[in-house]
C-alpha cells in the first residue's frame, strides 16, 4: 500500500513540477528507464517467485542504472555511443521480457 502511494504522489509531482533533465544528461535517461524498468521486472518476479529481498532490489535497482548510464557514457567517449545504447537495450529488454514471461507463467499458470 506504500508503494502505491509513493508512485502516486511521485506521479502527480512530476505532473505538476514538470522537471526538465539537464541537457548533458538527457543521452542517459531512456537507458537508466530501461535498466530501472529491469530492476523493476525482477523484483516483481522474486516477490512471486518467494525470493524477494529489499535489500537486493535496492542494490540491484541503483547498480543497473549507473552501469548501464557508465556503459553508455563510455560508449559516448569512444565515439560508440549509439552502438553501446543499442546494446544496453537489448541485453536489458531480453531480461525485461524474460521476467515478463515467468510472471505470465507464475500468475495465469500458462
């Protein structure tokens, strides 16, 4: 029930406060979505699975944003920025749709 609060005032702060990113930062942002949504995606399935642990997810939430926003702004230095950001998504969304389906399969038994 926290949570779903928290996502709602954090839902209407950023409709109301209308925050803009930083323009050496917006480069980042899609990526750190997708790692954060990654996190998310497996925390999801831990808590179905009977294995979640708070601790974990926090770590493993932070860990994958600033990875995957170092792998990018690596990628940036070495003149292969858009190639690394491919690669991070894909990697990402292979794991995203990976905890998709075993939450499909734990919660409609298919």
């Amino acid at each position: 029930m926290i949570a779903v609060i928290a996502l709602a005032i954090g839902v209407a702060a950023g409709i109301f406060l209308e925050p803009t990113v930083p323009l050496g930062l917006q480069p980042y942002l899609p990526i750190a979505v997708v790692a954060a949504l990654d996190a998310v995606f497996g925390g999801v399935r831990a808590k179905l699975d009977g294995i979640f642990d708070d601790k974990q997810f926090v770590v493993s939430f932070v860990s994958n944003v600033l990875v995957a926003a170092l792998i990018v702004y690596l990628g940036d230095q070495l003149g292969v920025g858009g190639q690394l950001s491919t690669g991070v998504v894909v990697v990402l969304g292979v794991r995203i749709f990976s905890n998709a389906a075993a939450i499909r399969r734990h919660l409609f038994r298919a």
